[in-house]
C-alpha cells in the first residue's frame, strides 16, 4: 500500500514543483492589483496588456501604438512606488510620444507598500530583469526591433541595473530621468560605466540632492561605457518630476531619439 501511495504521491509533488513559479515575488502584489484597477478604469489612451515574467507573474503594461512600420518603440519605466500611468513625467511623454507617432509600452514594475523605505527597494531588484524581458517578449513580438528605455528615479536604478548585466543586443539605448546615489542599489552609478549603448543623462537644476552631487560622477562613469556615446543635460528651473517643464523633458528625448 504504502509503495503505492508513493507510486502516486511523488509525480503528483513533481508535476508541482515544475508549475511553481521560479521565485516568489517580493513585490506588493496586491498593491499592484490595485494601482492596476485604479489605471484600467481611467484609461484615455492606449491598450491594457498582461505580461508574465519568469516566475509566472503577470503584470499591467499600457501599450499605446504609434506607427508600427518604424519598428521604434519606448519602454516607459515608472519611479519608486507607483504605477504605468503615473501623471508625473510617465504619462506626458507617453501622451507626447504618441503625438510623434513613437510606440510606447509603460510597464508595472515591482513596488513595496506605502510606508516602505527607499533602501528596503534592494530586495526587489533580481525581479526587474524578468519584467523587462517580458516586455521586450511582448514588443518584438508586434514586429518592434528598434526598442529604447526610458526611465524615471527608482525607475532609472532598476534600468541601469538591468543593462549592466544583460546582453544589450536588443536594446537601442536608453535615457535615465533624476537617477541619484541609489540607496536600493549602492553600486547603479558605477554600473553605469558598463552599459554598452547610448545614454541620456536628464535631471533638473531643482532636483533632488543626491541627483545634482551625483551628476559629475555620473558623467565619469558614463563616459566610460565604450559606445562613445553618453549625454548629460541639465534642464533649468525643472524639478525631480519636471513638473511645469515636461514640454522641455519630451523635446529632449525626441531629440535624443532622433540621432540614434
């Protein structure tokens, strides 16, 4: 009897153990739910879509389709805590982007609950990956090869640490927006120097403090990355959300954009 309960038992925890997701997510799973809801019901533009990552997670993107013939589209990278279509900085370049005919694809990436620290990130970061590759999965997909990240903060730390340990063969560039010291991830500024395609360096002369006494290191380390080809501008009177100045924070990515 008991050789045959074992005859079952043991597939039965095998096929188990094969359908149970590679990790267990550390992000809010339940907040993503919720900042999911909330944008789903107040979307004016663009197309919701479910991503899965490795674990079998699956997340809100905000496809909003341009001209598809270019082949170009822009991953949009939201800051600490928030979501796809947040308001600041997120939304009006994925609305300015669309007014270019650039596709964009905004994607959920991993938060923790309100009351969270910025250094206690850190935990989320080995999940950031597999958020990426689902996207770039979805956009080549839909035929799209010429693919830019851009990212904002908490976002931009992720990104960078994204592309110093993957095979960049799919992505075109990228533009990190207010990207300071990190205190999820101590080592995003010198990582900076191995990312082996074209940046562009954004922050406002308000910005946050660890953005402005972080920008000459940032400008070493990225000058640094061997593409020969990274920016740093400095937009006057704009803050860390380049509120007032997101007029001027999309003409610098289409330029940038434009001699790629």
């Amino acid at each position: 009897m008991r050789q045959k309960i074992l005859s079952v038992l043991i597939p039965l925890l095998l096929a188990i153990a094969l359908a149970a997701p590679a990790y267990a997510s550390k992000s809010d799973t339940a907040k993503e739910q919720r900042w999911a809801e909330q944008v789903i019901g107040g979307l004016l533009d663009g197309d919701e879509v479910w991503l899965t990552d490795s674990g079998g997670h699956e997340f809100l993107g905000i496809l909003t389709e341009g001209d598809a013939d270019s082949g170009r589209a822009v991953i949009l990278v939201h800051g600490i805590g928030v979501h796809p279509n947040w308001p600041e900085v997120i939304y009006p370049l994925r609305a300015g982007l669309l007014e270019q005919n650039i596709t964009t694809l905004s994607i959920q990436m991993p938060i923790l609950a309100n009351a969270a620290e910025p250094a206690e990130y850190g935990v989320l970061f080995p999940e950031v990956p597999a958020r990426f590759n689902a996207a770039l999965r979805l956009l080549q997909g839909d035929g799209y090869q010429d693919i830019v990240i851009v990212a904002h903060s908490m976002g931009a730390a992720m990104t960078t640490y994204y592309l110093s340990q993957v095979d960049t063969g799919s992505i075109a560039s990228a533009v990190l927006i207010g990207m300071g010291y990190s205190q999820a991830w101590s080592e995003n500024i010198d990582a900076l120097a191995r990312v082996k395609i074209p940046v562009l360096d954004l922050y406002g002369s308000l910005d946050l403090e660890t953005v402005l006494k972080s920008a000459p290191s940032r400008a070493a380390a990225g000058r640094k990355n061997g593409t020969g080809k990274y920016r740093q501008v400095e937009t006057e009177g704009a803050n860390h959300f380049f509120q007032e100045h997101e007029d001027a924070l999309l003409r610098q990515v289409i330029e940038w954009l434009e001699t790629l």
